[in-house]
C-alpha cells in the first residue's frame, strides 16, 4: 500500500514527539521534556479551537477562558485538598463546556464582527471574574496544591509518565477529531461555514450543530486548562486573558486552519519562536507583531499545508 | 458607607465622564466597522499613542492644553499612515484576517511605547487651571476636570452630530454605513473616504487617551482594557450607528461606574456583608457584560443598527 | 382546481417607506408550473424570498401543502419539502459536486447528529446523490470541485440540488439567468422533463423559457398581480401589455 505524503509526515512527527523524554533523559536537558509538553498542551487548545474555527468559520476570540476554566477547575478543588485527577479533569471539562454553551447560545445568534466582539467580551467577564476571586489570588492567581492524582502507575508528578499522558490526550484528540469533521454533523459544520444560506436552503438549522461544535471545543479547552495547570503548577486569570486567545488563534493559522494537524505545528512553532525571539531581547513582541501580520498576509495557507502537500486541505 | 444623594449624583456623572470617553472610541471604531467592515483590535494603541503623545508634548510646551491640542493631529497622523501602510490591503479580506493582523498591530504599539517610554506606568496631573472642584450644587462639589471631560464629550457629540446629518461628507458616511457597494458605484472616492473615516477614528481615540492621562495612568497596554468595554458599547448600541454609540456609552459607562459604586451595598441590605463583599466587586465587574447579553437576547443586531432589520 | 398546494393571501411587505408586496394573492395547483413575470422593480424578488422564508411578511399569509408557513424559517419550510434555486448562484465551492448533492440528501435524511461514520461513503447518502447528478447531466462531474465548475454547470448542480431532496414544490429564481443561448434551450429542455411531475414556480424574464414551460403564467407589477391565466390569457390581457409588454410588442 502506497503511503501517502501526509500519513508519512504524521507518523514523523508521532515519532519525534515519542523520543523527546528518552532523548531529554540521554541528553540530560529535562529543559526540553518540559518545553515539548507545554507545546503538546497548546496544541491541544489549538486544535480544539481549529474545530470550531478552521471547520465551522466561527471566529471565537474567547478560545482561553475555557482553559482558563479547566484551570481552576483543577487549582481550586486542589486549594480544599481534593486531588483527584479524574473529578477535577471531569470537572474542568464538564464547567467548560457548560460555559461553552451559555457562551454559544448567546454569541451565535449574532456572526461576523459583533460574533467576534461578543466572544471576546465575554471571556474577559470571565478574567475579571477571576481576578475578583480574592481567596484564589485575585489578581496574582495561586499556585497548585499538588498535580492531579490519578492512581496506579499514572503519577503526574513524574515528568515523563506527564508527557506520555499528554502526547496521549493529543493523538485520541486527533483521531477522534478526524472522524468528527467526516461525519454527518463535521459535514454540517463546514457546509454551513462554507455557504450558510444554502445551508438553510437545503433544510439544515445550523444553530444546533455550530452550538454543539462549540461546546465540543470549550470542553476540549477546558481539558487542556486543566493540563496546562498541572504543568506550570500554578495558575492565574492570565490563563484567561484575550491575549491568550489571539496566541492560539494565531498557532491555528500559521499551522493551517482546517486540517487539525495543522495547529499542532503551529503550536510547537509559535512556541518555538517566542522562546527564541524572548531570549534575543525583552522586547520580542515588537518583532512578533510584524511577523504575525506577514503571515496573516502572505502565508495564509499554514505550514503543514506546505510539508505535507496541497491535497491536505479538507474542503 | 451611606448612600446620600449626593454620592449618587456625584457616581452618575462619573459614570457620565466614563461614557463619555467610551463614546469618544466608539463613534470612530464603530463607522469604521459600519462602513469598511473592518474589524481593528488596534483602535485601543490609538487612544494609548494620544495618552503618550499628550504627556509628552505637555511636557514639552508645558502647557496641558497645547499638549492635547498638539497630539490630536499628531495621533490622526499616525491613524492615516497605519491605514495606509498596514491596513489598506485588509479591507478585502476576511475578518479572521482582520483580527490576527490588528491583534499583532497591538503587540508592535505596545512593545514600541514600552521601548520609546519604558514599562512603568506613567503619572501625570491634572494640569493647574483645571484641578479643584467646582459648586455644582449647593454641598456638592465636583472635579473640574471630570466636568470638562463631560462638556467635551458633548461638544463632540453634537459636532459629529451635525457632521453625519448635515455635511455631505456625512451623508456618505451614512450611506456607505448601509450600503457599502453603493456607494462605491455611485463614484464617491471610496479610499478617500475610508482613509478620512479612519483618521478621525483615530483621532478621537486619541483626544480620549489624552483626557485620560490626568485621571488614569499611562502605560503600554492601557487602551485594551477599555477596548472590550467600547466592543461592548457598539454591540448594545449597534455597528454603524453613532447615535447608537451615544447611547450604548452613556448605558454603558453608568452600568459600570453605578456598578462599581453600589452593588456592594445595595447586595449587602439583601445578603450577609461578608457574602456581599465577596459577590458585590464580582458581579459589579460582570454587570456590563451580562447587560450586553439581556440585549443581544432580544436584538442580536443591537439597538440601533445602521443596516435596519429585514 | 384541487386544494392548491402553494396558496397566498395579501402577502404585503415594507421596507422602510417603500411598499414592495401590496397585498398578493396566488394559488399554485399541484402539478402545475406556474411562472411569475414582471417589469424590473416589480417586487419579485422580494416575493420570492418571503416564499422562500427569507423575508418574514408584515402581514398576509403563506400556505404550503395545507400547513400555515407563514412563520417557519427557510430551513423549516425546505424541510418540508420546498426547495429552491437561487438567482446568484449559490452552491457549497469548496466541495464536490457530489459532495454539494449529498449534503442536500443529508439534509432530509434524518438527525445529523452523527460523529462517528464517514459520511462520505454513507451509501444512503451518495447513492441519490450520484442519481440526481445523473438526471441533470452531471454524472461524469461528479468528483470535480463545485467552484471548477463552468457556470451553466453549476446552475445544474443547484436544480440537482434541489431535486435530490424529492421537493413538493421547486422554487426557481431565473434558472437561465446569465445563460447563453444554448445552454439556455438545454436548462429548459430539461425543466420541461420536471413539468407535471412536480409542482414548479418559476420566477424568469426570458420570456421563451416562460411560453415554453409554462402551464400559468402570474403578472407582478408594483407588488401586485394583475393577472393570471394561461400564457395565450395573459398574452392578450391589456392590461399586462400595458404594464409590461408593451402595446407595440404584443
């Protein structure tokens, strides 16, 4: 059987990712263990952010209040000593979600510009909200009590077992993104982005399919705050903050919206970058602007659209 | 703390002075939006580069009044040459476009004020002609400058008032703010237009930030805080409409500033002071935005909307 | 006549000071293909959309397979069995032409809510696809990109459309619009093959298409109609050649 272009660049990049921590460990730079998980987090996040965006057209300036809320759905259990894993995950993905849908059901009944506006309105409610929890550290947030308990061999505490859980959570997000965006409801999804009035025309009522496309990716989010809580083991409504949401916005382009590979480079990449970029000088914002409006210009089609070859693009 | 008349009076006209600065940002972003379906998340670096800009020709001159007076022009310069050297080729694309390239205009301002003025926020004073307060009534007395903030606004109101209902630029506008396409095909210099659109979006953001200076503080970052707020403002009031900005601010500003001012006390006659405490500043920060969504509940497209209802 | 299937009364819409339906009344018969003709500004358009659901009339009412629409949104009505054709082309670019069918299949074919199974090998989905393709003339294109697609072509896939989602009633918005001569004889040689099978309103200019296809012919002028009858009727009417043929044409 002839492989194809992409499943060879897939399993590539399975691969390097699986070697990181033996790789680390010979090398003794736990440094990049560290760095590669934070990308596969963000990549998570991206991803999530992809489905609703790169397939459903909606775009949702707000993508980082759901990991805020995964975040402190796990730091505040952990604050009154409750650690285990799988009530504060369920919890960070089911609080997600439900404000995914509060969210959705108001925003989606507007599109375009005031789409955007009322998204991103909406998630800074939501870090003012945080930084008013005084008992939680307000404004300077809080660290995490202990990483998440799950029993058995998965102790979190251990970088490597970390990593191997996360790389996990990404490859089951992406397979079972993949059949999602090729089924009934992903066909929905992308017929409506792609022209919503012939969509109704045909007989589709788009609002309950785009409604639940988002809960879908606020829950993933959610998953991904609770992750990305464990890592740094501290978390604060900077989580939450708009700029945030432009960050991994930006990792679902430059990767390439709509293929869900895609935003995975784009994390690593962006990641990549501004550690590069913040260790030339403090000032490395001001050469990340002018980057992102280049590629916003000029390379609108993403990088894994130019490694993996234009056939990539799901239509 | 005792809710007299006085302090209520005093916290609506602050909530007045609020508005105000929220419409001063609003008319601009929202015939930029009506007119050249432009999403600009960097309207905020405009009222932040006439924050900077009036502190540092006030310093200059060392007058507050040549100051703003000198960093109004200056900010509509810097308006017309980000439109014509970032913005101009984002009127065709799509918003998601629109939001990423803006959004990375916001990193460049911010990162470029830190470079030029640094990091630490910047204090200034209300200059010596305008601080003090003034009877406004009998007992009840208010800054002066808060009071020029307010007469401003109004001032500016009534200007872009008669600008957009009178003038025959302002006739375009409010055609182009309905019917873009038309417009364009009814010869009217469509580049022109926009670019002059702009800038005084522009600028007004700026004379906003200059105001600003006195009362909050300036430093990097300083316009996206109010930027949400002024979303908010254009989404209650409706996209394209400054009558709707007028009034989706002063909604605004005075749900926010009563918000903050009373919802601590007034929860606290209903539910144990400590509790109170806790839910009074949480709720008080939530309140615009909640008032945003009972809106949107009932009209998605806003109160008063350029494009009308089909 | 029998119940009619397609009944309107004193449909009458505003936009703003202007009054673009003024009351209309029609009734199209089952199995008939009723055309609706008239002068530029006659409001046609706007009919159409309250028709099709677009636009919600200020008063009047909508009657279609003896249920009230009048207040169903399009998705609603399509679902129950009216589809149309829009006058700017409007089909799904980024898909295949059989994609472009298929999800018209889907769209009547149950709850879409279905993670799982790949829709596009769904043979209950891409089986009625392929026929309706077939039945315009599409079949070889099956697989090509609905945006590749010549512009005669891609009125076809909308009529494909439309037909895979076995409508009662099919809501043609000038199918030969922007056609050459050619294509337009053979877009209405194949309407014709629709002609008592279905029930069609067809809304056109090209007054050959019209006199062709035809069994009823309504007359809209200022957002009224000011006649109906068969095409010979409404040929000699006087006061449609007045309004809209003109004396000297007819």
């Amino acid at each position: 059987m002839a492989l194809s272009r992409r499943t060879i660049v897939l399993a590539a990049g399975c691969l390097v990712l699986a070697l990181v921590p033996p790789i680390a460990a010979l090398t003794n730079q736990p440094y990049y263990l560290d760095l590669f998980r934070r990308m596969m987090i963000f990549a998570i996040a991206a991803v999530s952010l992809d489905l609703i965006l790169g397939y459903g057209g909606m775009v949702s300036f707000g993508h980082a209040a759901y990991l805020g809320i995964g975040a402190y759905a796990v730091g505040i259990p952990a604050f009154y000593g409750v650690e285990n894993g799988w009530l504060q995950w369920g919890l960070a993905i089911a609080a997600s979600a439900l404000a995914a849908a509060v969210i959705g059901a108001i925003s989606l009944r507007t599109s375009g510009v005031s789409f955007i506006m009322i998204t991103l309105a909406f998630a800074q409610m939501l870090y003012y909200l945080g930084i008013s929890l005084e008992t939680y550290g307000g404004d300077n947030g809080m660290r995490l009590a202990g990483r998440s308990r799950f029993g058995g061999p998965i102790d979190l505490r251990e970088p490597a077992v970390f990593y191997y859980v996360v790389l996990a959570l990404l490859v089951l997000l992406l397979v079972l993104g993949r059949r999602l965006v090729a089924s009934r409801f992903g066909m929905v999804i992308r017929a409506a982005k792609s022209n919503e009035a012939r969509a109704r025309a045909i007989g589709f009522s788009p609002f309950r399919y785009k409604l639940t496309a988002f809960v879908i990716a606020g829950g993933t989010g959610g998953l991904a705050g609770a992750l990305l809580a464990n890592q740094t083991e501290y978390l604060t409504p900077d989580f939450m903050h708009w700029t945030r949401s432009g960050e991994i916005m930006f990792m679902v382009i430059l990767g390439g919206m709509g293929t869900l590979f895609g935003p995975v480079i784009g994390a690593v990449v962006l990641l990549l970058l501004e550690d590069l970029l913040s260790a030339l000088t403090a000032h490395w914002q001001i050469i990340l602007g002018p980057i992102l409006i280049l590629v916003v210009l000029f390379a609108k089609r993403g990088l894994f659209g130019l490694v993996a070859g234009v056939e990539t693009r799901d239509g | 703390m005792a809710i007299t008349l006085g302090l209520v009076l005093e916290q609506t006209l602050n909530g007045l002075q609020y508005g105000v600065m929220l419409f001063l940002m609003a008319a601009g972003l929202t015939l930029v939006f009506g007119i050249m379906n432009l999403v600009n998340l960097a309207h905020g670096s405009f009222y932040m580069v006439g924050a900077y800009l009036a502190t540092a020709f006030t310093e200059k001159t060392g007058s507050f009044v040549l100051g703003v007076a000198l960093a109004l022009p200056a900010t509509l310069l810097v308006g017309v040459l980000v439109e014509i050297v970032a913005l101009r080729t984002l009127y065709e694309r799509d918003h998601l476009d629109q939001v990423l390239a803006t959004f990375g205009l916001i990193l460049f301002f911010n990162e470029l004020v830190a470079i030029v003025w640094g990091r630490a926020a910047i204090f200034t004073s209300v200059p010596q002609f305008l601080s003090g307060h003034f009877r406004m009534l009998p007992g009840l007395p208010y800054p002066t400058y808060r009071a020029v903030i307010i007469l401003v606004g109004i001032v500016v109101a009534v200007f872009l008032w008669a600008l957009v209902t009178r003038t025959r630029l302002g006739m375009r506008i409010r055609a182009g703010a309905s019917n873009r396409t038309m417009i364009a095909a009814l010869g009217v210099d469509i580049r022109l237009l926009y670019t002059l659109v702009f800038g005084l979006g522009a600028a007004l953001a700026g004379l906003a930030g200059a105001m600003a200076g006195p009362v909050y503080s300036v430093q990097p970052g300083m316009g996206e805080g109010i930027l949400i707020q002024v979303f908010v403002v254009i989404v209650i009031g409706g996209i394209g409409s400054i009558r709707g900005a007028i009034v989706g601010a002063v909604v605004v500003g005075m749900a926010d500033t009563l918000g903050r001012a009373f919802l601590k006390p007034l929860l606290a006659t209903m539910i144990s002071p400590p509790a109170a405490d806790k839910a009074g500043p949480a709720l008080a920060s939530m309140s615009i935005y909640l008032l945003m969504a009972a809106v949107l509940f009932f009209r998605p497209e806003g109160l008063f909307p350029a494009r009308g209802r089909s | 006549m029998a119940e009619a299937l397609l009944a309107v009364r004193g449909l009458i819409k505003h936009f703003g000071g202007l009054l673009a339906s003024a009351g209309i009344d029609l009734d199209v018969a089952p199995g008939e293909t009723h055309a609706i003709i008239g002068p530029n500004g006659a409001g046609k358009t706007t009919f159409i959309g309250q028709l099709a659901g677009d636009l919600r009339p200020d008063a009047g009412s909508i009657r279609f397979a003896d249920h009230d629409v009048t207040r169903l949104d399009t998705p609603h009505r399509a679902r129950r069995g009216l589809a149309r054709s829009f006058q700017v082309t409007s089909i799904f670019r980024d898909f295949s032409a059989l994609d472009n069918v298929a999800l018209a299949v889907q769209a009547h074919a149950g709850s879409s809510f279905a993670f799982w199974r790949r829709a596009r090998v769904e043979p209950a989905l891409r089986d009625p696809a392929r026929a309706a393709l077939e039945s315009v003339g599409l079949g070889g294109r099956a697989h090509v990109l609905a945006a590749s697609l010549a512009h005669g072509e891609q009125r076809q896939l909308e009529i494909a459309m439309a037909l895979a989602t076995r409508p009662r009633l099919l809501l043609l918005d000038e199918p030969v619009a922007g056609m050459g001569p050619e294509e337009s004889q053979k877009m209405v040689r194949f309407l014709g093959t629709l002609k008592g099978r279905m029930t069609i309103v067809l809304v056109e200019h090209d007054m050959d298409a019209v006199f062709t296809l035809a069994d009823r012919i309504s007359v809209l002028v200022y957002g009224r109609i000011i006649a109906t009858g068969t095409p010979a009727e409404v040929r000699g009417n006087e006061a449609v050649r007045r309004a809209y043929l003109g004396e000297d044409q007819a």
